[in-house]
C-alpha cells in the first residue's frame, strides 16, 4: 500500500483483475512457446493434429484470446485515464 502520500494512491481491484487478465493470456501464448513458428492463423494445431485438437484450438482462441485481451486493453485504457486525472489533480495543486 505504500506510506500513505497522495501520489502513493493505487486502485487494489485494478490491479487484481489486471493479473487475471495476463494469466488468461498465458493459454494463448503457451502455442506460440510451444510451436514457434507459423502458428498464426492455422486450423491444424498443432500440424498434423485430429479435429478434437482443432477444436481445443478454437476454443482457446474463443474463450482466452478474444476475452482476456479485449479486458486488458480495457483495463490498460482505464489506467490512462487514471494517470491523466492523478496529473490534471497535481497540476491543479500545484498552480493553486
């Protein structure tokens, strides 16, 4: 939590659901870690593979990729914003 200052302020719940969001990727690249190259795009995963593996594929891509990448950018944005207000804040302070 810090020392308690006005520039030591952090939003607990942010960054809690920021962590989620990274370890929910993690499936996503766990491919590319694997099978490094010419991954992207392909229905065969990993090449040579049955349907059911097609399947986990697509779903991984689903549930993981177009989820948890579209909260953390989210959440990225969010952050922007905060920092934008904590600087508009301690420029108003600082002319007053």
């Amino acid at each position: 939590m810090g020392d308690g200052t006005d520039g030591d302020r952090r939003i607990e719940f942010l960054d809690a659901l920021r962590g989620v969001a990274i370890l929910g990727i993690l499936p996503v690249n766990a491919a590319y870690f694997a099978f490094t190259t010419g991954l992207h795009g392909r229905t065969d995963f990993p090449p040579g593979s049955g349907p059911l593996d097609a399947f986990a594929a697509h779903a991984v891509r689903l549930i993981f990729e177009y989820k948890f990448i579209t909260i953390f950018n989210v959440l990225f944005g969010a952050g922007i914003v905060i920092l934008r207000a904590n600087a508009l804040e301690h420029a108003a302070r600082r002319v007053a």
